[in-house]
C-alpha cells in the first residue's frame, strides 16, 4: 500500500491541531498525576520554569515543541516518493519497522510523533521533582501504561498494517480478528500461543523422575539419574509457588531439571499444589514448614545425606531462604550450599511489581482474604501481563485482533497462561512483610514458625544469579542478598530478563554472563570489575555445585525408599490442576 502526499483527506491543518491534541493529552495526564500525588500527601514542587528542581522540565517542554515543529515542517516540505531521514529513529521500536509506514507521510507523521511524544512523557515522569522514592516510580509506571497504550499500532484507524492486511486479504483479515477477539473474550483472558500444541507430561515436564511424597500443599518429585554414577549430595529444587514448577523442565532441550540430572546430580523438585477453597487458610509458615522444611527432611532420609543442596527460584527462593533461617533459630544447618536464582531478600528496591502494592491495598487483602480466601489466579496473570504490556498485551491486541492472525506454538508462553491461585492469609502477610515493610531484611524482625528469624545465620555457601534486565527481580536489589547472608558468597550476573535469562539451555549457548571475586557490598562496584562471559550459565553454575556436591556413587536404583514409596509418576497430579 503506498500513499502519496497528495492523497484526498491529507490535510495540514487538520494533522497539526491532531499532534497538538495528542502533545496536550500528554501534558493533561501528567498534571492530572501531579495533582493525584498532591492529594494524597505527597508534596510536588509547582511547575515553574524559574525553579532550579522544575528547570528539566521547562527544557523538556522547549525541545518538545521544537522537535514537533522540526517534524512538522520536514513532512509539509517532503515530496513523493523522496528518500529523507526520519527525525526519530525508527530501527529500534519493531511496532514501526514494516515499510508502509513510510510509504505515507500521514501514518509516517502519526509514528514520529507518538515517539517524540512517548520520549517527552517518560523523561518528563523522571523529572518530575517528586520526592518519595515509591511515588515516583508509581508514576512512572503510570506513564509507561499510558505510553504504551497510545502507540497508533494499537488501532485500527491509525495502523496502515491493518489496512493493508485487510486490502489484501479482502476483509477477511478483518473476520479473523473479530473471530480471535471474541474466542478470548469468551475465555476472559489473550491466548498467547496454541494451547493445543502443548499438554503437561506430554511434551512439557517430561524428564523422567516419581513422586516419592506428598501433603495437602506439595509433592515433591525424584527424578530418575541418567548417569551411572551421581554425586553423593542431592539437590533440591524450590520453584516459586506463584507460577508452576515446569518452567525449570519445559521441553528436555531446555530444561534446567533435565540439565541437572544429566550432569549426574541426583535432583528433586517441590511441585506447589494449586490451591482451591480447601488450601485457602494456609499461611506463609505452612509454606515453610509443611513446604520446604517438609521436602528437605523427606530428601535427607531418602538420600542419607544429611546436608543436601537446595536451589530456591523467585519467590521460592525467598521461602527457602526463610526456611534455612527458621532452620538456623532452632540451631540447625541442615543443607551443604544455598543457590538463589532472581530472588529478593532486601524489598526496598522491589521493581516495577511494587507499584501495585501500598497500604490501602494491602488493608485491602488482608480485610478480604486475608483470614481465608484466595487471591485468584487470573488476577496475578494479569497483573504480570501489565508489567510488560507490549509483549504481553498490545502485541496480541494488534497481531490478533487487528491483523488476523494466530499465535505460533511456544513452550514458555503457554507456561505464562497455566496460572496459579495463592492462598489469602500467605498472599496477605507476604505483600504487607516483603514488599510493604521489607522486614526480612532485619534480623529478629519478623517471626515465622515460632521463630524470630535472621538471614545473617543462614552461614552455608550461596551463589545469587540475577538478571541484567528483570523487571521484577531487579539485579541491584537481588545483589543485597549477598550482605543479609553469612557464608561464602558468589554472584553471578545474567543477560536478559526474569525468565529468559535463568531459561538459558547450556546446549544452545546463548547470551552472556558476567562473573567476579569482588566481595563489595555496592553492586555497581562489583559489576566495574566483573568480566563477561559468552554463553550460558549453567554450567559455570554446575561445576560450583558439584565442588559442593561429594564424590561420585552409584547411581540409585529406584525412586524413594521403604518409607517414601513412589505414588505416581512425574510430573504428578498437583502441576496439572488448573487454577
């Protein structure tokens, strides 16, 4: 589809008063900010260019308005069919890389203008002078919403994508998305991918293993060694209980639980119920004690090894590392080495997650559901969704709805859909403790089991990964776990994001990570001398595990023992419950 300047309906006038409406939308929704913070107590300096913390803000609105001008004059002296360079670079924003946006000056106008838009509303978010840390990374997040929300790809009257598809496909893209919109519509949620190319124990979670023991909250699973021989010390694996377990042991070609066994670790895994009204009750020390501390005494009798590995992803990593905190209270060690993947123990720097938490809303939960109840599933869904909304939102608003297509097959995505219920009271007293009043991170602050808890006696060695680009775990703050605890510590520095970059198949080697010795407490100063490596990181993980991991034995025969026989084959009955 090409489209000229002189194109009927192509009016200057009409265009500019359309970018000086959309540019004063913008000012509109961040006074309408200011103003909202104002009313709840958060002092804001008046917008006056005069002042010495609003003078960004002054600059920002001058380049503002000489880069639409800028833009303006390029398009009205632009001729047909005349190669120009773009004001704003356009290479890198993949919503705006399809040639027929250029084609029009029109749409080519609509696309530059929203960036340079987007561009101001975000800076000016960070330049606002607000004081409180919280407030304002609530707005920007606010303002990221809102931008992303803007963009003209995400309609259909300002996306000539969807117009081409729907010329050249005679309407019938048109039907498709119509079609699409309601199937999702029907189910209350976006299908991210073929559902039906997917089906846990079929071809996701397939790595061969029993179930060797079970309560009302876990199963845990012992996977079947691949090697003739496997190292004296288990491991055990601790997934967070917010998503489901197979995220570690998707397909076996990138499988974090197949890698393990097959480097011959004799590993098993704690499988989270998904909870329904019956589990509604339990608490953040059920989790503990009936959880972790549960798995890892079934582990130490069925291996007779007295101190087992133990490796806590996410939020499972923050259990686990309660867990051995309780464990240290009552004056017992009872696992070799800790690993942490993308784990928060100090909540001050809590990502983009904690905009969504404050006390009202905690109150809130705890009014509600916090005696009893379930915080549901699709809510969690869906509040990780906006986290990243256009990868997980607008890009299938766009690609299904509007152009008509279907979503391709993908392991993780359906992984994403398989949402998990949290009991009320574990989601209530979790938000208020971690996320609101960060109290884990001060010795005999909370109490959990009894005990008053401190992360400091947790004294095994540990290794912390993090991600460079995890917007829920931020890097920096999972790199304060190494000062809350006692023992060897080793950090260890992930390309990519919460999932991708922990999901990073030794096979495929793939991205980067960065290593270093240096034991700072400050986390840019460790990241100035660390050095990166090429590839993935498992298995510089695997050769620091089996330096803690005893001598090589026998591979054992047979799942469990006499007293935890096996009661059905992995992956089990609890990851396949839906929400």
């Amino acid at each position: 589809m090409t489209v000229s300047n002189q194109q009927p309906g192509f009016d200057p006038a009409v265009w500019l008063k359309a970018g000086q409406g959309m540019m004063q939308g913008m000012f509109d929704f961040v006074s309408r900010q200011q103003e909202a913070l104002k009313q709840a107590g958060i002092k804001i300096a008046p917008l006056d260019a005069a002042a010495e913390d609003t003078q960004p803000l002054a600059k920002l609105q001058q380049e503002l308005a000489e880069q639409h001008a800028k833009l303006w004059a390029g398009m009205l002296a632009r001729k047909p069919d005349e190669a120009y360079e773009p004001l704003v670079a356009l290479n890198a924003d993949r919503r705006f890389s399809a040639s027929v946006w250029g084609q029009s000056p029109v749409f080519d106008y609509m696309r530059q203008a929203y960036l340079i838009n987007a561009d101001f509303l975000t800076r000016a978010a960070d330049a606002l002078p607000v004081a409180d840390r919280h407030a304002r990374s609530r707005l920007q997040f606010l303002v990221r919403q809102y931008v992303e929300a803007m963009s003209p790809a995400n309609y259909a009257a300002t996306n000539p994508e969807f117009i081409q598809k729907a010329v050249e496909s005679k309407g019938e893209s048109i039907t498709r998305g119509i079609l699409n919109m309601v199937a999702d519509l029907e189910k209350g949620r976006i299908t991210m991918t073929d559902e039906s190319a997917f089906e846990v124990g079929r071809n996701l979670a397939v790595t061969p293993g029993a179930v060797v023991f079970e309560n009302e909250l876990v199963q845990l699973i012992q996977y079947s060694p691949q090697t003739a021989k496997v190292r004296q010390r288990p491991l055990l694996i601790v997934p967070p209980c917010i998503n489901k377990y197979y995220i570690l042991d998707l397909q076996p070609e990138n499988s974090f639980v197949q890698y393990a066994v097959s480097q011959g670790m004799t590993t098993f895994l704690v499988s989270w119920r998904n909870p329904k009204d019956a589990q509604g009750r339990l608490t953040w020390d059920d989790y503990i004690e009936q959880g972790v501390l549960r798995a890892i005494e079934a582990v130490q009798d069925i291996s007779k090894c007295e101190k087992p590995n133990i490796l806590g992803f996410c939020v499972g990593g923050t259990l686990t590392a309660s867990a051995l905190a309780v464990a240290a209270a009552r004056g017992e060690v009872p696992v070799e080495s800790l690993t942490l993947l993308t784990t928060l123990l100090d909540f001050e720097e809590a990502g983009d997650l904690a905009c969504f938490v404050d006390e009202a809303s905690v109150a809130t939960r705890e009014n509600t559901i916090g005696k009893g109840g379930l915080l549901a599933g699709r809510e969690l869904s869906s509040v990780f969704s906006v986290l990243r909304p256009n990868d997980l939102i607008w890009n299938y608003v766009v690609d299904k709805y509007l152009k008509g297509n279907l979503p391709p097959a993908f392991d993780l995505l359906y992984w994403n859909s398989d949402s998990t219920n949290l009991p009320g009271p574990f989601a209530a007293w979790y938000l208020r403790n971690m996320y609101l009043e960060n109290n884990l991170r001060t010795p005999g602050r909370l109490s959990m089991c009894g005990e008053a808890v401190d992360l400091g006696r947790v004294a095994c060695p540990h290794y912390i990964f993090a991600t460079r680009e995890d917007h829920i775990v931020p890097w920096r703050s999972s790199y304060h776990g190494r000062r809350l605890l006692g023992g060897e510590s080793t950090f260890v520095l992930g390309a990519s994001g919460h999932i991708a970059g922990v999901i990073n198949p030794a096979a495929k080697n793939k991205r980067s990570f960065w290593v270093g010795d240096n034991p700072t407490a400050v986390a840019e100063e460790w990241f100035a001398t660390a050095s990166e490596q090429r590839g993935s990181w498992w298995p510089h993980w695997i050769e620091w595990l089996k330096a803690r991991s005893g001598d090589e034995v026998p591979a054992p025969k047979r799942a469990g023992d006499r007293k935890y026989k096996e009661i059905e084959p992995a992956p089990g009955r609890y990851v396949k419950e839906p929400a």
